[in-house]
C-alpha cells in the first residue's frame, strides 16, 4: 500500500523535469500600482479564503480562487513588495537600445554546446529522448521559463500583478504569521503580526471557508507547530498546548545535495538550457546494483534520529524500498548535471534522490520569535555518500574518456591524486552542500501511519477546513527542480478546492 500511494504522489508531481530561470530583473511600473493593501486597516472583517504565504504555490492558488470573481482571498506575505525593497542603482526598465532582454542568449547558445552533448554519446547506458518531456531519464534540451516567440522571461508580473486588479482579491506584505486560528478542531482564521514604528501588533483575520498554508518546507511545520499541531514532545519542550499530536510535522525533510568535481570545458558564451538526468545504471554501470542491495540491507531506522516517532520511521522504511528499486532502473533520474557552456572550472552534480531525512521544528527557547531550527542531517545516510563518489567517477570518465577529451580537460578538484573511493568520500563529506534551495518533505502527503501530515486532498488530518499547499507535501523529492512540481501541486489544489465549492 505505502509503495502505491508513493507512486500516486509521483504523478500528483507531474513528473517534474524543471530548470533554469533566466538570471534577469525587469520590474514593470505597473507593479507599483498593483492593488496591495498596505495597512491592517484597508482588510475585509472576514475572506473566504486566507491563504499563507505569497509564493509560487500561494499565489497560484490564490488566482485560481478569485478567477470567478464569486470569492473573496486574502494572501499573507511576510516579505515586502519586491519592486519597493530592491535597492535598483539602474534603469529598472532598460532594455539595450530598442531590442528586448535576450535572456538566456538561447540563437547563441547551441554551437557552443554540442561538444559537451555529442560527448555523452561516448557513454554506455545514456540515451537521449527525443521530446524533453517525455519522462525518460536522459540528456536533452529543457524548457526555460520565457516565452518562445518573444524571449521575454515569465515572472510575477506577468503571472500574478495583473490578477491584483480583482475586486476578490487582496494581498498583504511585510505580515508574520503567528499561528492559525482554531476552534473545535477546525480553522477559523489566521493570526499575524505587523511592525509599525518599532511597535508589533497582533491582528486575527477569520476565514469562512478555509485556511491555505503555503509558506513552503520551512515555515509551513513552524506555524503548524505553533498552532498546537505537531509532534507533543517538541510542542511540550516549546510550552505550546497541543491540539493535534501529529509526530510528522516537521520530519521528513530533504532537499537536493550539490558536489562539485571541478573540471574544465570548451569554451562558449552559452548560458546553457542543456542537461543530463541519468538513472544510477549509466552513472554505476558496475557498482549501481551494490548500492541498491547496501540500502536494501540497511536498518532504515538506524538512520533517523534515535527518538523518531514510529510512524515517521515506517514511512522512511517505504520511501527506502522503493528508491532502492529506483537505484536498479534506468529510468529513474539520481543524477543532474546542467552543460553550462563555461570554460571556468566545474562539473555540479546534483543528487536528486538523497537517502538521507533531517527535520525542521521550532526553536524550543523563542517558538514565536526566532527563526525554526533546520537541521539537514545532510549525508547522514552513508548510501548518499556511496552515490556521490560514483557521480565524481562518472564526470571524469564523461570529462576525460569520451570526445570531450580532444579538448584538454583539466581537474582541479578534487584533483587527479585523489583516485581511491575513501579519499573521494572523504573529499564528498567536506566539500558537499546539502542545498540547491529544494527544501520539501515536512508537511507530507502520506498515510498517518507512515508519517504523514496532509490527505490526498491536502486537508491537514485530524484539523478541518486547514489544508497545505507547497514544497512541504511532496514525501520524496522528484528527479528535477522543485518549481514545475510546485505549480502542479498548486494547480491541483486549486481543482480541488473549487470541485468542493
């Protein structure tokens, strides 16, 4: 049951094969005007929906719920208006003369680059799909975050201030949110705090329908906690009453680990909208299949932290099952590796199925004030590590055993001396980030007995009319970036929410 209701998450996730945004600011006038309310004083007595968080996955939901024009929603955001707070020392709209910001330079970006894809067909076991969306593991073009026909990158204005303009809709800045408002075991609003003139006033807005919590993998089982909803120990630790013991909230948390092996490449002005997403197969063609029977022999409990609630600890168990079976196949991407065109050294591999959990909960000593306690627990699964120094193995093999040879390859790190596998582990554990900024797994969508958080419908158990809708659903991360699964999620939320209206 738990191995099927994973792969129900998978296709919830649409297969997330997402990439790179354009690294450039274009802040439209327009955006200054749009309808945000900038005081406490200018909010409804009450909304539909409250919806926390302004993001990818908060504001998705909140467009879709005001499109009818028959709801009414409110978005809470505790940063500021990104076009007022940034510090611009240039023309916000400069262009270059009368041409359009060419982001991403895409007319120049495949010459410079087919050495390093022609490359990858030296290696055994790598194919390349013909569509990039077809949802093989491979090497191929991926689609960036611009329009095709115009070039000009997708951002907020484009997606988000225009919709401001509706009669239903109202968003909130430079608002913390404090906790969610309950009784009798349901939602009934959501209590934030405003700074004005060095004086913090808390403010409780009612929701007649439903409470959204979209503040991503960090912030979301920080507010839970400090709503009451969470693991007891830790609410009893913090002094926060509990209302619903929930020992997942907070636990399960991943992100995507980076390792760099520092190599150099041809030389091209590309940006790079090329990548590879390989199964373990091609990676380990010798060593894919131990790895697999290591994690398969493994006590998954050992690995958690020693006072982990069973429940959490018999989801990780099922999630480990089934990347162990993910390991032996082809098609499961655990590797990514982006073709920057850069002659300047580097070869980022990134582990997209990481083995090992870390948590995030609230400061036991300043719940309400200070930031959550992250803890990655990065590598503490020594099977990543084991993984990590085959991915090193394989960039050199692509680096200096395929056609890429011809053009003089030289490794600086972690350096042609470091040949045996415990001095490359060893150089794995010193040099690895635990991030690329994917944070997701603490709120998830999983059976309670398995540790989960949230339903199929992403109704928080055991608390009604509260729901989740972010990063912090998904139980294992997906063989890509995390922004596509977040819209796709946000996108489903919002179908279901409005089947239910």
């Amino acid at each position: 049951m738990a191995l099927n209701f994973l792969g129900s998450v998978t296709t919830l996730a649409i297969l997330a094969v997402t990439f790179i945004e354009p690294c450039v600011v274009a802040i439209p006038t327009s955006a200054l005007y749009a309808r945000f309310l900038n005081d406490s004083i200018h909010l409804r007595p009450s909304y539909d929906y409250v919806i926390v968080g302004g993001g990818t996955a908060g504001l998705t939901v909140a467009d879709r719920l005001t499109e009818d024009g028959k709801h009414t929603v409110l978005v809470i955001e505790n940063g500021p208006l990104v076009a007022k707070s940034v510090n611009m020392t240039y023309d916000e709209q400069f262009w270059g003369k009368e041409s359009k910001v060419y982001a991403g330079w895409p007319s120049f970006q495949y010459p410079g680059l087919v050495p390093q894809i022609e490359a990858f067909r030296d290696m055994p076991g790598v194919e390349f799909p013909s569509d990039s969306g077809a949802g093989r593991a491979g090497v191929y073009w991926f689609p960036t975050f611009m329009d095709p026909k115009t070039v000009q990158r997708s951002y907020a204005r484009t997606g988000h201030y225009e919709n401001l303009n509706r009669s239903n809709y109202d968003l909130i800045t430079e608002s913390k949110v404090k906790n969610i408002a309950l009784d009798e075991g349901a939602a009934t609003g959501v209590v934030f705090q405003r700074t004005k003139l060095n004086v913090t006033t808390d403010f409780t807005i009612k929701a007649d329908r439903e409470v959204i919590l979209a503040a991503g993998a960090i912030h979301s089982p920080q507010i839970l906690q400090l709503s009451g909803i969470g693991p007891k120990k830790i609410l009893d630790s913090a002094g926060i009453d509990t209302v619903v013991d929930m020992p997942g909230v907070g636990q399960n948390f991943q992100d995507h680990p980076v390792l760099s092996a520092r190599i150099t490449r041809p030389y091209s002005i590309a940006a790079g909208n090329v990548a590879a997403w390989l199964g373990m197969p091609a990676i380990s063609p010798d060593r894919h299949e131990d790895i697999a029977a290591k994690l398969d022999a493994q006590d998954h409990a050992a690995q958690l932290p020693p006072d982990t609630d069973p429940t959490v600890i018999a989801g990780y168990e099922a999630q480990m099952k089934a990347l162990a079976a993910a390991i032996r196949s082809p098609n499961t991407a655990f590797y990514s590796m982006s073709l920057s065109g850069s002659s300047v050294p580097g070869s980022g591999s990134v582990l997209l199925h990481s083995l090992s959990r870390g948590s995030v909960n609230v400061n036991t000593t300043d719940p309400y004030d200070a930031e959550p306690i992250v803890d990655y627990r990065a590598l503490s699964n020594p099977v990543d590590t084991d993984i990590l120094v085959e991915f090193i193995k394989f960039a050199r093999r692509y680096h200096f055993n395929t056609s890429l040879a011809a053009y003089g390859p030289r490794e600086t790190a972690p350096g042609p001396g470091v040949v045996e596998d415990d001095d490359i582990a060893d150089y794995v554990r010193t040099t690895a980030s635990p991030t690329l900024y994917h944070p997701s797994g603490t709120c998830a969508m999983l059976p309670k007995e398995l540790g989960g958080v949230v339903d199929e419908s992403l109704r928080v158990y055991g608390v009604g009319r509260l729901r989740v809708v972010d990063a912090s659903i998904i139980p294992t991360l997906p063989g890509g970036n995390t922004c596509q699964t977040v819209y796709a999620i946000a996108e489903k939320a919002a179908d279901i929410i409005k089947a239910g209206q």
